[in-house]
C-alpha cells in the first residue's frame, strides 16, 4: 500500500475507502481472541507500522477509559495522511528539500532556474517576470510574528533601503494574519514602485506577496513572491504564491517530526511516533 500511495500515477493509487479501513483496524478497540501463533516478519512496511502504533493506543490508559481514543486515531491518520502527500507537487511543478540553506521543503515550477545564498534560495522564471524566494534569518528578529510582519512593512514604506538610495518608492503595503503548519503566522502585501540604482523610478509597478513565520528559538522564516502589479502576470503571480504556500513545510517545526529525506516507511514511522508523543499517550 505504501508504494500504491507514493506512486505518481492517480489511478495506480489506492482509494480513500481502502486507506480509511487501514485506519479503522488501527482504531478498533481490543477483541477478544484465540491466541494465534506470531505471524513471520516482511509483509507491508505501511500495514505494520499501523499496526504497531494501533497496539500502542489500546494499551494505553486513555484509550481504554474511553478518553481522547477519537482525538488521538484522528491526530495519527491526519500525520499519516502529510507523511504520504507530502512530496505530491502538483502537475509542472517540482518539491524541492532546501534543509541546508532554509531547512524548509518547497514546491516550485519546473521551469525556474534556481540561485542559492547562504541563507535563501530563489527561484526565477525563464522570461524574469516572477521569483520566488525562501530565506531564514535570526538576525534582528522581534518578539513575535506580527511584530516581524510590521517591521517589514515598515522599512518597505521607508524605501527598503539603509543606504542612501532607497528601492521602493509610492509603496502600499499592509500586514494580515496567516497560518503556518498550525502556528501563528503573518502575509505581508506590497504595492511599490521600483527604482534604478540612483534611487529614480524605473519600470512598472510591483507586488510582494510574502508569509513570515517567526519560530520559538527566534529563527525567522520568509516565503515571498514577487510579481508585476497588475494584469495576467499579477494573476499567474498569486497563483505561484498561494501554491508555493500550500506546500512550503518548516522542518522541524514540530518536535520529533520525521525528517525529510528519510524513506517514506521511516518517515512514516517517525511521524506516527511524534504523533503519540504530541498527545502525550501514556
């Protein structure tokens, strides 16, 4: 099953309804039964891991006393279901492990040509009508994420320039809430003006569709796309924003996830794992 679920192909995978009754063993409470001989070892990985965490909830105290069964089976499938779409980009698009320089997976069009720093990389489009950009920092970052928003929207709305020639001129810019895998997060939305290297008004107008995502260890993270201000290259522009944000995924982001870049049985394993933990399933 677990090779079904990964396969590229729509039709060669299994259907929700064969998915669902893997589940349903898993959540089923404990029956009553003639011992049986142990089975030999192999079989399907997907199917055994199930098994083996499903063991584990109806041993627990909570399963049995009737508490928090539901919420845990429902934590589990949903952690199984990330585990094995994960990696799913849609159809012309490519997901990208960043972990060394963003320690984030994206997803990102085929066709973009990729330019890495330090701590970011971004991706461009043959014509160099739109990029994308991820980037980490945990330098100067405030307190909380819509603190971290705001501060940005204010130095885009004083040029987004320290020096003496300032690179965005008429800017609009305005800080909304957001969510990240879960957790609070930010968008930051720019309407602006570009400049030359002299700091004068050169080209049309621009748009910076951004997410901002502050950690608790005061990492920063920053998704943003950039894209003309108007017309069918604004629309294309969101777009690429709201599917890179779909599939954007901090790694780490929850305490004893499954590293990406593990095989899919181990990523899986390790996800059911942090699952139990994260509801503290005695």
């Amino acid at each position: 099953m677990l090779g079904q679920l990964l396969n590229k192909g729509p039709a060669l995978r299994p259907y929700a309804a064969e998915l669902r009754q893997v589940l349903a063993d898993v959540a089923r409470p404990p029956q009553p039964s003639p011992r049986r001989p142990p089975a030999p070892e192999g079989g399907n990985t997907l199917v055994r891991v199930l098994r083996a965490f499903g063991a584990r909830l109806r041993t627990s105290r909570r399963w049995q006393s009737g508490a928090g069964g539901a919420a845990v089976a429902l934590a589990a499938a949903l952690t199984l279901f990330f585990v094995l779409t994960a990696d799913q980009a849609p159809e012309g698009w490519s997901t990208r492990n960043e972990d060394k320089r963003v320690r984030a997976t994206l997803a990102v069009p085929d066709d973009c040509e990729r330019s890495a720093g330090e701590q970011a990389v971004t991706f461009t489009d043959p014509g160099d009508v739109l990029s994308l950009e991820a980037n980490r920092s945990s330098k100067d970052v405030k307190g909380n994420v819509l603190a971290e928003a705001n501060s940005w929207k204010s130095f885009y709305e004083r040029g987004a320039s320290d020096s003496v020639y300032i690179e965005m001129l008429e800017v609009k810019s305005r800080v909304t809430e957001a969510k990240q895998q879960g957790r609070e997060a930010a968008e930051v939305l720019t309407t602006y003006q570009p400049t030359n290297e002299t700091g004068t008004a050169e080209g049309p107008r621009k748009f910076r569709h951004e997410l901002v995502y502050v950690s608790g260890d005061g990492v920063r993270r920053r998704l943003q796309v950039e894209m003309p201000a108007k017309g069918e290259a604004r629309r294309d522009g969101e777009r690429v924003y709201e599917e890179a944000k779909k599939f954007f995924k901090i790694h780490d982001l929850w305490p004893g996830a499954a590293r990406p870049g593990a095989p899919p049985a181990i990523r899986c394993q390790q996800s059911l794992v942090a699952a139990s933990n994260h509801w503290r399933i005695p």
